[in-house]
C-alpha cells in the first residue's frame, strides 16, 4: 500500500469534510487509546491503515492531503475490553464515522460483526478477533454543494397544519404510473403523480417515518423479514441508502434535497421522524457496528451496578446517553444538519421522554430541552414530541414544555372508546374535541400543541380498527405476542371481512366517523397514509417488519369516494377559521349578546348542565361553533370573521332526534355533511330553521352551517 501524506488537521467539525484540497477526518472519543483510520476503494478492500495521532481533549483528528468526495473510510478503535465496567472496545471491528453523511451499502451479516465469540460461554465477556470490515457498510466522504434555487423552509402557520404521516417505500411501491426503477424511493416522493394526489388531498405536511440509516435486525433478516419502519438508526445523519433510486453514496443525498425541492414547490413541508433515543446496536447481546466500540461508555446509559448492563427506557436494548456533552451535541448537529443542509421543516421524536430523562426521571427543564430552545434555528422548526417511553413515569402527555408539539395519545383512547359507544366518555370528547385545555391551557400553550390522531403507523390502520377486535400477527413470526392487545377497537359485529351489508355500511360510517372528528376538532390533525382510501393491514396491528403487500398501500383497491369525502373534510377544515383556532375557546357571549363562542346542547335543544354531563347514557351531543366568536387575527391585525356551524355527534346506536337552537343562535342552517351518506352537500342542500328537528342516524356526524356575510 503506498503511503499517505498527513498533517495534524482539526478537531472539528466532526466527520469528514472535503475541503476541495483535501479531507479533515475527526472523532470523538474520551476512553479509547488509540484510533486508526482505514481507507477502502469502491470494491470495499481496505487500502490503507492510519493511526490517528494528534487529539484535542477527547477530539481525534487528522487531515489528508489529495483524498477527495467519494472515499470510502471507517475507524478501528483501540481501548480496554473490560464490559464490567463499560468498555467494549475492539479493534478488529472496522465502525461507522457517527458523523458520516453518506454509507456505502447496509450491513451483512456474519458473526465477525459481534465484539464476542457468538458461540462462547462467557458470551459478551469473551473477546472476538475476527474481522467485520467485508460486513459493515463504509462512511463516505461527500462534496455537497447543491443548488436549491432559494428554496426555504415553508413556515405552514400550526393552526393551518395538516400531518399525513407516510413511509417513502410502501407510499410509493405501488403507486400507478411511476417508473419502476424509482418505485419505494425518495425520487418516488417527488414524482409529479405522488404530488398531485398529495395536492388532491389536501394535506400540507408529509411526516416521513425514519429515513436515516437503520439496520435490519439479524433475527428478523434470517426469518425472510425486515426492519420495515426502520426504527433502529445506526446513523443520524445519512438517508438510508435503500430508499435511493440513484444508489449509494453521495447521490442519495442529492435524491433526497430533490424530493424536499420539489414538496416545496407544491407547498408541502417535509416533517422527519427521528429516532435519537437509541440505536440499533441492541443490548450488551447485540452487533458492534459503530458508537458501541467507538466509546461505549458515553455513547449508552449503562446501570450504576453493572455497566456490563445497558438502561432500556426504549424496549429496544439500549438507551442513548443524551445527558453526556458530546452525545447531546451529535444529537444537536444531526437536527440541524436535516435544518440546514436538508431543508426539512420540522421532526417526530420517537419516545421522546427517554431524551428528556437526566438521571432517571423526566425532566422537562432538562439539558436537551434548554439546548433546543436556546438553537436559533431549531426553535424554530416544527417539533413533535410521542411524550412517552417505557420506563418509570415515561408516559408525559401534556407535560413537554413551550414550544413542542406532541402526539396526544389521549385523544386518540378518548376518541376510539366514544365512537365504539363506550359509556360516560362524552365529557373526555369534549375536552379533546376543543383542544385539550385540561393538558395545555395551564402552561400557556395553544391548541395546537395537540397533535390529534386516531390511528399512527403502530397499531390497526383505521379500515381494521373498525373491522377487528383482536390483534392478528402470526405473520410475524412472534406467535402473535407482539403488538398492542388493548386496542380499544370494535369490529361492529363480525371479525375481519365480510359480506355482510349492514356491517360493512357501519364499518365505512364508522371510519367517516373518526375522520369528520379528527379534522374538526381543534389542534393539528395528523392522517395516517392509506386510512383515507380504506388501507387494510389485514388486522396486523404492528407490520414494523413486514416490507410487502400488507404494509405497502394497495392503490388498486382505493375507495374513491372515501378518499373524495377526506378529501372535503379537509378543504372545510383549510377554508373555515372556526375549526383551526389559534387562540382557546372562552365560553363568552359574543358581541353582548347570549351566544358564546361555543356551546353544547342536548338532543332536545336545551343547553348541557353539569348533571347532562355526567349521565352515563349521555353518548349523543350537539355542538354550535360561532363564526363570528372567533378572537384570532390575521398577521396584519384584521379580524377573523367565519360562518356559524351546528355539529351533532351521536355515538348511540339508534338514530337520534336534534332540535336545533332557538333563532337567537342563527339560522337558517343548511346540512352541508352527513357520515351516513358519505359526502358533502354543495348543490344540493337541505335547509332547516331554527327549532327544527334534525335527524342523525345511530353512530353518525352531522354538519349544519349558518352562511355569514362578510
């Protein structure tokens, strides 16, 4: 092998930079002895060994002259083998740069990428010296210079925010019409039919489910499955190379800004879901591919009485150690990379409470909260926290701090135990149907801290949680273990499909149901990809490893005129004030007058009491919003002015008689939606004056509006 020049270079950036002479290599890591940097050409043979000589405090660092974008590298780290206390370092495995903004392939797997002897007694305690370099994927240097064309980050004000959480691969595999050399792929996400159906929609924001490099779990992989979601990052800066149309490398990038350019220009943000909580190296059983043997003991939280062992607040194995300086920067770095290089709009914390831990508890005034809230450029993105994890006192809805965002997993229970006509629930729907004041109010947050949500990408698709009471997931090789067992779903009288017309036309009500709720209530609704066209999973309630037909949606079967009645929903949503509030409903009289700015009343007419709340039969409600009670203004200080609705929620099952207001809440109101029938009534409406008696099938949502002029 010929040698190399090198000179001391820097200690930051982290990662590899290529500077148009040359690449600054540098590492951090605070208990290793000593660090060689390998160099591989693009059949993946290792041509040089470098030790890394020159370090600033826990900095490694070296600059070679003359190497260029495109190289291929890993690291060997030296250090002590000692599990009892944490260190699990080992040099013959070659490890991933955890600031390396491109990889070469996905990992394959051999036992040489385990730091111990597979086959050992010791197990973990033994020593492997066998060599991972054929198996690990290998960072790349990049030259990233692209031109965006003065693209920027949208700013969709949160009021008028509508989340369609996808996956790149099963949105795009079977979708009409795309080449399929691109199909599953980032270049899929921009092709000019995916953005027309997004357009058609109506949604403003694609919330990508993970797209940084993830690994694929051994066992899943010998069982002829995969890590589908990809909830398993190895890597929080480089997209997955296996949604690249373009292949591997630097190209993959190159993709991706190409897919955000082109949602842009649709007016479509692009929100990430990032998972920094842990990674895919698993326990002290799992692979050593990158942060375990580049410094195990800072990279994971490990027990105070046996750092052989590794704190698992997440279920995976692992917990990274968001508390350490440097581990809380690399997580810092990441989000601003995807920032300001990626131009994505926003992200989806997966278990969010496990980086909001310190020692043990939840922090909310913890390190990770004040060093995003001090960032002038991620305090301003779109951030989303799932405010839970599965440890002690992990589960925070309602209590993550000004300025997130997060999943309001009380909503969705609230919203599925009502539509299935579970009793003593209406005072719950209430609370959530007008944005969860009882969790936010209190800390000066809006509305739209609640990201509203009937059904996520983990549990039954919308179609199966109308259509099955139990989980079925024998096709994932777990004996049907896995997976949440209380969905709080109803299959209305048979399980999985059927013929039966009476059910199939409740299923399909039922299912109108959730979405006329979800994207009328106040908050930000967030749409899982599929459920507005009748997406099944077959009654698989957690497909994560299932990359084929069950998982990707099935655009043969769409239901049009599901999707045309979302579709509506949406736009009515988008057009009227009076369903995306900025500021809480005050229960005033408007203008002097004995209307307020909302009220509920009972079938018969009256207002709701107290007493009407608390009837255990009370599963039947109707709700006057008042256009002309809405406190927001536009940015140039106009006031909002909006037309009245009248909405009417019964969740019994036998049809129901409403009597509308008295006049002085307005009229005439004309029926301009009915879930019953499945559409919206433009041209053809039936008008009905005050007084008058509407009548709402069982298990139905009715929409009356009071046209004001303005």
């Amino acid at each position: 092998m010929n040698n190399l020049e090198t000179w001391p270079g820097k200690p930051y950036p982290l990662g590899s930079l290529y500077d148009g002479k040359g690449v600054n290599f540098a590492l951090f890591t605070e208990n290793a002895t000593a660090v060689e940097l390998c160099l591989f050409n693009e059949q993946g043979y290792q041509t040089h060994k470098i030790p890394v000589t020159d370090r600033t405090h826990s900095q490694w660092h070296i600059y070679i002259p003359g190497l260029r974008a495109g190289q291929q590298y890993g690291y060997r780290i030296h250090g002590p083998y000692e599990p009892g206390n944490g260190h699990r370092f080992n040099a013959n495995k070659l490890l991933i740069d955890p600031y390396a903004k491109a990889l070469s392939g996905i990992e394959k797997w051999d036992d040489s990428l385990f730091g111990y002897q597979m086959n050992h007694k010791q197990k973990d305690l033994s020593f492997s010296e066998t060599d991972s370099a054929p198996f690990v994927p290998k960072s790349v240097v990049i030259d990233d210079h692209f031109d965006w064309h003065g693209d920027t980050r949208l700013e969709i004000p949160l009021n008028k925010t509508i989340i369609y959480e996808t996956h790149v691969k099963g949105f795009t595999q079977q979708f009409p019409g795309i080449p399929g050399e691109i199909r599953g792929t980032y270049a899929a996400m921009r092709h000019p039919d995916v953005i027309n159906y997004l357009k058609r929609l109506g949604v403003n924001a694609v919330e990508l489910m993970p797209i940084h490099h993830f690994i694929h779990d051994r066992q899943l992989v010998n069982n002829g499955l995969s890590n589908y979601w990809g909830y398993n990052s190895i890597n929080f800066f480089a997209p997955h190379p296996e949604y690249s149309a373009a292949g591997f490398g630097v190209e993959q990038i190159y993709e991706f800004k190409n897919m955000v350019k082109s949602l842009h220009e649709a007016g479509i943000e692009v929100i990430l879901d990032v998972v920094y909580n842990h990674t895919g190296e698993g326990n002290e059983m799992g692979p050593t591919l990158c942060f375990r043997g580049i410094d195990n003991a800072a990279y994971y939280r490990l027990t105070d009485k046996d750092k052989r062992y590794y704190m698992d607040y997440t279920g995976t194995g692992n917990t990274l150690n968001s508390v350490h300086p440097t581990i809380l920067r690399l997580i810092m770095d990441s989000l601003r990379y995807w920032v300001t290089e990626m131009h994505v709009d926003g992200f989806r914390f997966d278990l969010a409470s496990a980086l909001a831990r310190e020692f043990s508890d939840v922090d909310k005034w913890g390190s990770f909260f004040d060093v995003l809230h001090q960032d002038p450029v991620l305090s301003q993105v779109k951030l989303i926290a799932e405010p839970w994890d599965i440890g002690k006192g992990g589960y925070q809805v309602g209590n993550f701090p000004q300025g997130w965002l997060e999943w309001n997993g009380h909503y969705r229970d609230v919203m599925r135990d009502f539509w299935r006509g579970e009793s003593r629930k209406l005072g719950k729907f209430a609370w959530r149907f007008t944005g969860s004041s009882d969790l936010y109010y209190d800390d000066w947050r809006r509305p739209v801290a609640s990201v509203n949500f009937i059904t996520a990408h983990d549990g039954f698709t919308m179609h199966d949680l109308v259509s099955y009471n139990e989980k079925h997931n024998m096709a994932n090789n777990e004996k049907n273990r896995d997976g949440e067992s209380h969905n709080r779903s109803w299959n209305c009288g048979v399980e999985g499909p059927t013929d039966d017309p009476e059910i199939n036309h409740l299923r399909k009500k039922q299912v109108r149901n959730f979405l006329s709720t979800l994207m009328l209530s106040q908050g930000i609704p967030m749409l899982v990809a599929g459920d507005e066209m009748g997406r099944t999973q077959k009654g698989n309630n957690n497909a994560y490893c299932q990359d084929n037909e069950l998982s990707w949606i099935d655009w043969g079967n769409m239901d049009e005129e599901l999707v045309e009645f979302t579709s509506q929903l949406i736009r009515l949503r988008l057009e009227h004030h009076v369903f995306s509030r900025i500021l809480w409903f005050r229960y005033k009289p408007v203008n002097g007058s004995v209307v307020k700015d909302i009220e509920w009343f009972l079938p018969n007419g009256d207002i709701m009491t107290i007493a009407d709340w608390e009837s255990d039969s009370a599963k039947s409600v109707g709700v006057y919003l008042s256009g002309e009670g809405v406190p927001d203004k536009t940015f140039d200080g106009q006031k909002l002015k909006d037309d009245n609705f009248y909405l009417i929620f019964n969740a019994h099952h036998e049809e129901k008689e409403f009597i509308l207001p008295n006049e002085e809440w307005g009229g005439p109101w004309s029926l301009i939606m009915d879930t019953r029938k499945g559409k919206f009534f433009y041209d053809d409406q039936q008008v009905f004056n005050a007084g008058e008696t509407v009548f709402a099938e069982g298990r139905s949502v009715v929409l009356l509006i009071h046209k004001i002029e303005r």
